[in-house]
C-alpha cells in the first residue's frame, strides 16, 4: 500500500497520496504496526506543508515524531524529509538545507538511493551559488547509482536550468541534451519526451544554433498539436503554448517580429486556455511584456520563462 502511495506521490498526484497515506495511517495505527503508521504520517505531513497548510502539517507531523526512531530507517527518512519540506515552505533556508543535508547523510549511509536522490534534489532548491550547482550534481551521481534513466534525466534538466540561469549556456545545452538522451532511453509519455525536446531546443537557441533549434520545436509543434487535437487537457495545452513562445523567440530573433507577435499571441492564448490567468499570472505578464517588447529597440537577449517540476 505504500508503494502504491509512494508512486502516486512521485508522479504529483498529491490527492490521490494524500488519501492513501491517510488511510494507511489509520490502519496500521489500529493494526499497532507503528513503523509503518509513522512513515504514513510524514508524507502526508509533507504533502500538506508542500500545499501551503502548515497547521495540518503540523499536526501530522506531531503524529509521525510521536514514534519516530533512527532505528527505523524507512520511518525516519521520511520524518525528515517533512521536516525539511516544512522548514523550506517557512521560508527557514538554513533550517531546511541543513535538514535535507542531513537526510542525504543518513540515506547514503544507510543505502536509501531514492530519498538520497531526494534529499540532494532538495538541497540544490535551497541552496546559493556553487553550493546549489555542487548539490545538484549530487543529486545526478545519486540517480547514476540507481542506473533507472527516468530517475537521472529530470536531473540533468534541472541543472541544465541553473547553469541557464547563470549564463553559462555552452554548459546548459549539454546537460540539455543529456536529460534528453536519458529520456529517450526512459518509461515516459510522448509528451513527457517532447517537454526535453523543448528545453534542448531553448539550450539551441541560447547559444545561436537557430535552425537546428527551430527543427526541433516544429516537429514538438506538430506531435503536441496531434495530442492536444485527440485530448485537449490543460496540460497539453499548456506545452503547446510553451512550444509556440520558444518558436517566436526564434523568430523575433531572425527579425520576422509579425511572424514573431503571431507566435506569443497563440502561445498566451494556450497558456489562458491550461489555467494560467489563476495559475501563473505572471508568466502571462511576462509574456505580454515580451510581446511589447517587439516594438522596442532590443537591449539585451530574452529568455522565456521556464518549467521547474521535472
């Protein structure tokens, strides 16, 4: 049952996890199976502090440290992701980093590869500098033990997305291009493929490989439109708008700015359509200033707004 839990809860399924470790903790608290009461306990801790209610995650949280033991490896592991979890949401970055460098201490010395993942993963979120860079890479030679390609290649995005933020764009294409090497070797959807076609193809056009970058984005346009055409969700929708801005980029930077105005227009229009007005307001007003910005003289090269959840 845990297992279960534990699927729905990496694949962001929070209502389903939620659920499933309420009932487990029920259960096993009646069952006097205390280890497994605790670990319920702390994921939905977590889960509650990763939505914004810390009250109840408090009170979980009081339930899970009630039997809490280093002992209990699996039980324990999880009480301090949740205490981690908790202190980042408080916006307490010391507290939170030390508690996650601390689980990845725990996990690496007790053979727990999937939190130690985890645990460096969460450590890179709250870290500064080269310390979030050197906690990155940790977090990729923690999936390399694992040897499961769907574990690494979200890693090598999300490190490529850092170094795009430092500017460092010849390093960022590469570990683009290795999260998309991983992934096409990976279990994941079409789509789950297409959002690293995207991100190497950003990595493409920031270091001015254009139509190596536009030949990439056409043919995600084209399978992302054949999938929204047969299941219009919101999420579908939303790469769509995603693939179109980074496609206008292009051609803003080509010098085409109708052609470019045609692009951000379609791709807000996809992103209102995903739930972005309630959603992500501002990357609405990002884009809306992007489109005023075709009629400004250009300053400096922009970069369009990126995913951060895998």
């Amino acid at each position: 049952l845990l297992e279960r839990a534990d699927e729905a809860f990496d694949s962001r399924a929070y209502d389903e996890a939620l659920g499933r470790y309420q009932a487990i903790h029920l259960a096993a608290r009646s069952g006097g199976i205390k280890d497994v009461a605790t670990e319920a306990a702390a994921q939905t801790s977590t889960i509650l502090a990763l939505r914004g209610d810390l009250e109840e995650s408090d009170r979980w949280m009081g339930f899970a440290e009630n039997e809490a033991t280093t002992l209990k490896r699996d039980s324990w592991s999880r009480v301090l992701l949740a205490r981690g979890v908790r202190a980042w949401k408080r916006s307490e970055s010391q507290l939170a980093r030390g508690t996650f460098i601390e689980l990845y201490n725990y996990c690496r010395l007790h053979g727990q590869s999937a939190r130690a993942i985890q645990a460096a993963n969460m450590a890179a979120v709250v870290s500064l500098g080269e310390d979030q860079l050197d906690w990155s890479l940790r977090a990729i030679e923690a999936a390399q033990t694992v040897g499961d390609p769907k574990w690494e290649a979200p890693l090598w995005t999300s490190h490529a997305w850092l170094l795009d933020d430092r500017e460092r764009f010849d390093d960022a294409v590469r570990a683009f291009e290795r999260a998309r090497e991983l992934t096409n070797e990976a279990d994941v959807t079409p789509l789950g493929k297409l959002q690293t076609d995207w991100a190497y193809a950003h990595g493409l056009r920031t270091v001015g490989r254009l139509a190596e970058a536009r030949q990439l984005l056409e043919r995600a346009n084209t399978i992302t439109h054949s999938i929204y055409v047969a299941k219009p969700t919101a999420r579908a929708a939303e790469w769509l708008g995603r693939i179109l801005w980074e496609l206008g980029e292009i051609d803003a930077a080509e010098g085409d700015k109708e052609r470019a105005r045609e692009r951000f227009h379609a791709a807000r229009q996809k992103h209102v359509e995903a739930g972005a007005t309630q959603a992500a307001p501002q990357l609405l007003a990002d884009l809306d200033e992007r489109i005023a910005a075709l009629d400004r003289p250009p300053t400096v090269r922009r970069i369009p707004p990126k995913r951060r959840d895998g």
